[in-house]
C-alpha cells in the first residue's frame, strides 16, 4: 500500500522534482502539499506548486499556502540560486487550477484526519509550517507518522559558513520540530552535495521525452548556471527530492541514530544542525541522520517518477 | 459604541479581574476570551476562565483554548504565585459552558471577520497565540486595531532579576508580535506594581456583596500570601486588569512612546524587555510603554465592574 | 592602622573625586593609582590622573597605565559625559610627575607584594585590568583583601536600558573577576543614583576654599550640564567616590549578599548586571550588593578629604 | 637566515612534535617556549615541556608558564587524549632544567624585545596567552610578524560538533588574537586531520634509532590509541607540528585568504570558527586559513628535525 504523504515545500528548483518524485513514484500517496516562504516568498513558491503539478497532469493533490515569513526572523529568499520568481530558467504556464481555500495548516490537519493510519510528512523548506502545526494542533501528533526533513548539514552550510538555508531561515521552527517527539529525520548538505546534476543527469531527463522532463531540464540548466556563480559548484545538488526518496525506497539513504541540536543563539552560526556522529556530549539521541546515499540508485528512482508523468 | 475587545489571557487571579473588567465595564464590548498556557497549564487556564465568567455570569462570550505551551521555550507553571491548578484559594464550582470548538486562533480570526471595526486585543498572558496568529494570518492584522499587553517591565522582572513572566515565558512570541507592525502597547511591572490588592482594596471589594465580589476576595487572600511568600510583597500587585483599564479608561494610565526590544538570546536575562526610555539607542520608537498610573480610578473602576456582574 | 588600597580607575570626572577621597582620607592609604581605558582613551584617563594628583598635593603614588581596551569588545569612550579628554570644563594644567614606567599589572603585582598585609582594590571604569591581573597572576590572589567595584546596576542602566557604562564596556573582565573567587562588592546605579551634585552639594565644595575644590566645582558644573543632555538628570551622580566611601567609612554604604551573574551573551543587554535579590534562581551567593547609603555622610566625608589636600 | 620563533604550547603529544620540530629544523630559530593551560593544567603542560626539550638535547630555549585557564570560560583538560598529565605514554624523566622565572608574558615582551627583526608566534594551544599580550603590550605588535595557530576547522570539530578543542577551550582569547591586526594563520582540523601517524609514519620515525624517535613512538602508540577509542580514528592526526612546518617550508602548506570570525555566543557552536571560503558574508578576509598539505614532504620534513636531535 503506497505511503501516505505531505509535502510541505517552498519550490525551488529542487522542490519541484520533490513534487514530481513523491507525485509520480508508485510507493507514495502524494495526499496534500503545503507551501511557505523560503526560496521564494510564500505568492511565488505557492504559484510555482500550481504550475509544477498542473504542467506534470497531477490532479487531486490540493495546495494550500501556509507561512509567510520565518517565525522570529525575517525571510531572506535565495535569489542568487532560485532567481527572483523562485523558479528561474523556463517560461511558467499560468496555472488554471486554484489553490485551495484552507490554510496549510487546516490542510495538513484535515488531511491527517481524513487517514486511516498516520501521515508522513516531508519537508523540503524552512520548517515553520510544521512547527506552527505542531503548536496549534499538539493533539494531531500522533497521526504524523514521522518528519523527513531536508535540511541542515553535518558539516559546512551553504548560506553561512555553518548553516543550511532551509535551517538558517527558520532555526526556531526546526527547534520546534525536534523538540515535539515526532520521530525526525534530517538529511542534510552532506548527503545532497553527493546529488549533482551532472550532464549525465541532465542528459538522462532530457531523454525521458515528455513535457514534465523538459521543463525539469531547463530548471536543471537554471540550476546549473546559479550554482556554479553562487557556491562554485557548475552541477547542482538536488536536494529536496531526497527526502521524498528516503520515504519512497527504504535504504536508499543511509541514517545513523544521533543526537541534533539546533544552534539558536549564535551571532556567526545561528542555524547551524549540530550532529553530535561521535556520542560526545552524552545526550539522548533525537534524530536520524542521513549520512550515505546510493546515487544511481536515486537517479534512476527520479527519472521512472518523472516518466509516469505527463 | 463600546470598544469591540479579545482578550488573551492565562488565568491566573488577575487575569480574572481583567475578565470581569473587560465583561463589566459599559466602555468594552468583550467579544472572546481565549487561553493560552502561562500561570497554568493550558487545561487548567482554559478551566478557570469558564469557572470564573459563568460564575461572574458572563454569557454569550466564547471561550477557545490556544497554545499549551510557548513557541520555542518549555512551559514553567507560575506555580508558586498561583498555585497548583493557576487558581488557588477558592474552591471552584464545576463550570456548565462548554469551551468553544473553535481553536483559539480560528475564534480570533472569526471575531475580526464578524466585526465592522477593527478589534482590540488585550492580552495578559504569554503572547503565544498572538504571535501565531499573526503568523497564521498576516492578512488580517489590518482587522486589529491595538495590541495591549500586560508584560515586561522597564527596570526588574519578577520571575528573574531582569524578566517578567509573561515575557520570560515566551520572548519570540513578543518580538513577532512586537515586529508585525500592529499598535503595541506594553504595561509592565513599573505600571503594575503601583496597583496593591492593600487590606482596603481588598476590603472595597469585599463591600461589593455580590458573588462575583465574594470569590474575588478569596482570590486576593490567597494571591496576597503567595506574593508575600514568593516576592516579599504582602500587597499582590494586580497586573492584567490595567491592560483593559488603559482601553477602557484613555487617561488612567500613562505612556509613552519608546524603543522597546525583546532579549531572546541572553542567558541571564532572556526575556528582559529593553525600552529605551532616554532614546539614546537611535532606533525608531514602535511600542506605547506605560509608565503612570491613576491607581485611585483605577480601583473604583474595577469595582464599579465587578458590581455590574453576577 | 589605614587601610591599604589600589585604586584602578578611568578619570573622568567621578574618578577625579574617587583619587580625591581615597587619598585625602585618613583612614586609606593610597599605595597605588592604576589606569584603564574606559571614559576615555587610556592616554587621556593616564593624563587626567597625573593632573589631579599633582594639582591635590598628592605625592608618593605611582601611577601606571593599564588596558588601553577592554578584552573582547571595542572601546566606546563615554565622551557625551566627560568631553573630548574625559576630563571636561576646567583647563588641565600640565603635569610634571610622570607615570610609572611600570604597567599597571606590573604596579599591582609589586604593591601587593610589598605590603604586609592584603591590599583592598578599589575599581571605579571597566575592570579589564583587574581581570588581567587574575588571569597573569592566580598565586598572588590572597593578597588581594577585596575588589570594591562602582559598575553594574539592580536595575536600569545607563548606557543601554539595563547595563550600566562600564559593566557595558568590558562584561567578560567583570565576569573574570567575579569568578576569581576574590571578595566582591558591586556599588550600582541603584545607589550612585542618590548621590547627587546638587546645587548645595557644589556651593559646599566651592566653599572649602583650596585648590583642588575650585577644580572640583568646576568639574562638577561640566558634569551636571552632560548629565542633563545626556541623561535627563540636571544634578549628575558622582559615582566613583562611593566605592572608596564603602572601604574608608563601614556602614556608609549598605550591602545584601546576593547572586550577581554578568550577561555576556544578550543582543540588547549585554553587561546587564542581574542581582537575584529575592534569592529566586537557587545559585550560591557571590557578592555584597550596595542598596542604599547615607546621602549626608557622603558628602560630609567627601568634603573634609578635598580639605585635606591642596 | 634562520626565522626568530616563539612557540606558545600545551604539551601534549602532537606539541611535543611541533617543538622538536622547531628546534630541530635548521629554517627555524626557536627562540622561547610558552606554556599554556588546554591539554592539561598548566602545571602539567609546563613540565612536559621541560622534560621533552631536556630529552632531546634542547638547550638555551626559556620556557614560561602563562595563563592556567581560559580568559571568561572554564578549563577542561583533553584527558581523554592526552592522559592525565596531557602527556600519556611513555615515563617521564625527570627534568633537571627548570622553567624561567619570567611570566609568558614577559618572556614573549623581553624575547621580541631582544630581537632584531619581527618575531613568529606559533601557537599550538588555546590562544591565551597570546591574547593577553595583545591587551597587555599593544605598543608590541609591531615586533610580531605573524601569529601561526593550530585551532578550528574548516569543517566539523573534534570537542564538538563544530568546534575544535584548542578554540572550544578559549574562544574569546582567538577573537582577540584576530581582531588585533596581526597577520594570522589558522591551520585547522581539515589539514591536519590529513597528517596521521600511520603505522608508516611511526616505524618511520622509529627507524631515526636516537632517544627523542624512540619517546616519540611511545607517545604515538598512546595517541593513536586514545583517538581511537574517542575519535573514532585509529590513526591520530598530528595536528601541532603542521603549524611548525608552514612556518619552517613556505608551500608546503596550502593556505586562501578569507574571513574568519570566532563564534563567542552559541549555545552549541561556542568556539566553531566560521570561515567564509565562498566570500558569502560581505565582510574582508582577515585571515589566512589552511587548505591543503603536502603530507609526504611534512611527515619528511619532521623525521629530519627529529634525526637532529638527541
Ligand atoms: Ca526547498
Ligand atoms: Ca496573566
Ligand atoms: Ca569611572
Ligand atoms: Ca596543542
């Protein structure tokens, strides 16, 4: 039986093969997603969730928009990477479907109560909707199955020094999180550095023929050129689709059990996820933490989705 | 027209007297009340406030339940002051009403979306639920017409040397509340600790003779001896009613406007409110800062409320 | 038998009174004056205490010049208060006498090593010096009888809304010495405050009639002009000399044994100085706290040591 | 002509190779050694300092205890690396030489004093010391050429997550060694964790066949043991004499130009430094900071200086 599950995005580049992986992989049951502000403002990566599902013939997955903004700091979007409109490179469709009327937070509740057994809910952006969830509705937990998170690293980040952008954005909302008891899973820039879009990648989606694969490849292209500008890296990690293939195909992201803190009060390393690999600090361990990934693996798991798309 | 009122709260025996101060004064037009963990957990503060308005014979105003704990922090019971179920001292009648099915964050925005003008919100807990409302709904802070909050101080705090309660519980919901741009008003422990439940307050209350009168007085005996106990003063201060005394009563009490900034990154003084009294910061003023109060007025015209209830 | 005394300190005006009465006093023996960047550059504050020794008849004290900064953090010289030199209003007359050729860490370690019983420090600016003479010299610390510190506040500040100037200026010295184990007292705003120069106070100075009073008043009379600019208090607090009255006169000033912790960490209260007065936080004790002192005795034991020097 | 160096340590295993290193490499004139409280106490670190000059035939070098702890924070020695005495392994000859009587300090003022041309500070320890030169003699820093320091990382840390023991141990003793405009050079985890002590690498040194190579390999057997046991590496990175070498044969070491700040006040990050590689943060590098290492030449460069030794 396919897992059910949540997708609570901020599209981006990445995102988008995030939607397509979870949309279009047989072992998930895409239910609902959810937007917030991150690589782009909430109008933007909310649009972008419409026209990246409707252009791929996703139906029955309704969108609803949540946060606007982090929940103590102000939203500083990744435009360097994502472009201005959050979703740079192709020409964007203007979408007929609307999104729908609820808020993501309602969403993600009526989903969760409309399941016969508990969600799982990956999220691919700052986490401030699922905290917000968490404390407006600490009853519901126990229908969240687990968080999987793409976010953080366990070593250097790519906003700052120390931090991830996702983590960066909203480090109280990923305190949040971790501190609910949900059993929660980051995989962070260690593993998703190792998911390049190389010519070979590109070339691979390009050759699955159909629109959604087209469109993938100038998002990739985009990707590319920001990547190389902005982190020196001319093939882009994909990362967010990664934590919709940890769900997907148990295995193919490895994990160690760990201890994760979120750095909050830090002036140079405010965000950064602190992976406590060698047991040092002798607390409880609270996450899992992916630590390996097999990239072919990942790669062909990404092109079947996208081929069972339109 | 009286003033259309929410009033956000964490009873607590001074938050029952704003109650019944909000309920009973011709100037306010209390539309909601909803709860919030502070001085109790969130079941016994949610308790209290349907004991003390059916009691006090409060009607037609919902009461919804909002956040059981603080945003990024773990909820501490101001069990010492308030005791054990945050209402010590009177035995507490089995409240008939219901709380509302509505969350306290979807009561809020219904009573803005039924309302013609622009609602006060009077808010004298942690400002938990206001600060996710403001994140849930950005789009209708243009509906509210001024935030009053009972919190803070401008020199010491209560709960350590430089903290208040309300803000030490929750900081990140002050500074969003506090950043969204909405008319803040902060009434602090400089204002609040003018206004002394003396033998003859408490003994003008008593004189009342009504029920509403009568359980107040059990209220103050046992608020009196714990703030003895507690912070060395055998006279409580009685905080949350002067928020709804400054709406109710422009004039009773004094402010002025100021710098006011929340410390969420200190180890000793998380949650110390910072005003700018000299504006020797060079930051822009955003906050209404009490610093004066008519505490003669304000004492007769709680007691002309508490006379109009049950 | 006088007490034998080191007074490190940051003239300024106060400080000019705090060198006045520790070596017109009878009851001190001033063995040594030691310097510190703090309301001034430390060229200035070294200056300053060469003039108004010389200018008093002060003979025999050597004085050295210590930390031109704090430890960690910039120096920002008090100038709205003390002028440009730190020693606004009158014309400092050049000075014959030089500094020591020692510095001040050197001055210290060899005065108490020359006394035969343990010397009192007494520290009217920032306390980077006497940190540095913790952290160089750990095995002369039990000849040090008392640090008698004028910085911090139980309440407001004066620099920032709740951290005193030169609690503000170097926190981690505080803290270092603080933490040294070394009897400590803290005389704060909260008792300066009440030790006002008042027209009375002034004419009274004036009155004694020798030089360094003439010097005095008009000091004071540029001291009062920025304290009103800057502060709002047209009769400025002469702060400094209190720390030496604590030491000359027991019972003067009054003291709690209470818990001081620095803040080192706060964005906006940075040096606050938070006394637990009400013994809430369960931490050991580790510090007299001065809250209150006798205003006329002050003033009394001022005049009659600036009549005793030239 | 032979570089005027001071070496300012905490013996130590990986110190004790930066010392022979320094006094056994011919490009290097190793002028002082400075002792400092981090691997273990001062008491300890001195001592070892002594016997493993002593034992290999080190003379006309002073070594000078300076500080016992950290500047604000506590000292917790590496025992779990170092042993007990911060030099686990072999017996301990007994030292006939003493340590100078001079304070670091002041045999770091008196040899930069002595010397006529600027002087190289390589410190392998927590910059304690070197900081409180920095407050103390900044009328010196001209007499300094450059600060070369073994501490934190480019990536993750060994004490904590993010945090590197030498910098861990006294973050603000580094922010002001960096902010004091000397020339610095951070070689952090991420070279020397490349310099490990192979098997090859310690019957290398083993085949020097003199008293110092033989000490040497009982040191590494113990080294290599503990980081197994606590790191997880069964092959101890020889991080200290990394610094040494940089120093001794230009481009061996491989080091960018880049920001570097010290972060002083996270909670989980305390002492992480944050170096900006990709020039992300806006702000002017500050530091040259190490990124690559000829681990062949390194490890030839060191048996050499060891083989001339005793
Ligand atoms: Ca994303
Ligand atoms: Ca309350
Ligand atoms: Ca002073
Ligand atoms: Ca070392």
């Amino acid at each position: 039986m396919p897992i059910p599950l949540i997708l609570d995005c901020d599209p981006g580049h990445d995102d988008v093969f995030a939607i397509w992986l979870a949309a279009g992989d047989p072992a998930i049951d895409l239910r609902a997603i959810t937007t917030v502000g991150g690589n782009g403002r909430l109008s933007h990566t909310t649009y972008n969730a419409r026209v990246v599902t409707e252009l791929a013939g996703i139906t029955g997955v309704p969108i609803s928009p949540g946060a606007e903004s982090p929940l103590v700091r102000l939203l500083t979007p990744a435009e360097s990477i994502h472009g201005d409109n959050a979703l740079g490179g192709p020409r964007l469709p203007v979408p007929a479907r609307e999104a729908d009327p609820r808020t993501a937070i309602e969403l993600i509740r009526d989903t969760l109560d409309a399941s016969a057994e508990p969600v799982t809910i990956v999220a691919t952006g700052p986490l401030t909707n699922i905290a917000m969830f968490v404390r407006l509705h600490p009853d519901r937990l126990s229908r969240i199955r687990q968080v999987v998170w793409m976010g953080g690293s366990t070593g250097r980040g790519n906003i700052t020094p120390y931090a991830e952008f996702n983590s960066w954005t909203d480090p109280e909302a990923a305190a949040i999180v971790l501190g609910s008891g949900l059993p929660f899973t980051m995989i962070g820039l260690n593993v998703t550095h190792q998911v390049l879009a190389t010519r070979e990648v590109v070339a691979g989606i390009g050759a699955i023929g159909n629109r959604t694969a087209a469109f993938g490849v100038e998002l990739l292209h985009f990707f590319n050129a920001t990547y190389e500008t902005d982190q020196g890296m001319p093939e882009g990690p994909l990362h967010d689709p990664v934590a919709v293939a940890l769900v997907a195909r148990p295995g193919l992201v490895t994990t160690v059990r760990a201890r994760l803190d979120i750095e909050l009060h830090g002036t140079e390393t405010a965000g950064a996820t602190s992976v406590d690999l060698l047991g040092k600090l002798g607390r409880e361990p609270n996450a899992d933490v992916a630590t390996g990934i097999d990239v072919e693996a990942f790669w062909k798991l990404l092109e079947k989705a996208i081929r069972a798309l339109a």
